[in-house]
C-alpha cells in the first residue's frame, strides 16, 4: 500500500478518503488510535490515506481535484466577511456606548 495523501487532521482525512471510495478506490485511513494519545486536541499530521499500488495514480488525480475546488471556495469564501465586519462594528458600538454611560 502507498500513501495517497497525508491529510492535516482525521477528520478530513475521512473526508477524503470517503470521496476516494465514492470514485471506487478503496483505502485505509491511518492514525485514527494515534489522534488520541494527544488528548481532545486535533493532532496533525498523523492521518494518512493509503491506497492499493495500482490506485496511486487515480487517487492522486482525485486528490488533486479536491485540493483545487477546496482552493477555489476558499478563495471565493475569504472575500466576503460582512460577518467579522459588522461583529467589529457591533463592538466598536458597544465600547462608545459603555464609555459614554460611564463618564454620565
């Protein structure tokens, strides 16, 4: 078996590995037992997808194909931040509003 992709947490890389066997790949997600020993914290980079030889290719060409959409709605998702905007503006307001209470 080779590693197809070394994924950032298990979470994704159950995400990924769920969309190879949709593509009819089969796989196996590796350091599921490992993500515990460090506690409710995600550990990082301990999750591995392992595929068959004769599945490296096609998984890779998968692989890169999510990698490129998840840019791409990252991409789209990181111009529109009207909701940190008006948080930021709510608590701007919120500080006026408590600095004039306390000087009266």
């Amino acid at each position: 078996m080779q590693i197809a992709y070394r994924a950032k947490d298990i979470t994704e890389a159950h995400i990924v590995a769920g969309l190879l066997k949709a593509n009819g790949i089969a796989t196996h997600v590796g350091g599921d037992y490992l993500q515990g020993a460090m506690g409710e914290i995600g550990a990082a980079g301990f999750s591995n997808i392992h595929v068959q030889d004769e599945d490296l290719y096609p998984a890779r060409k998968v692989i890169t194909e999510y990698e490129a959409s998840n840019r791409a709605a990252t991409t789209v998702d990181s111009g529109n931040d009207k909701p940190g905007s008006y948080a930021r503006w709510l608590l701007l307001a919120m500080a006026a509003l408590v600095l004039i209470w306390l000087n009266f």
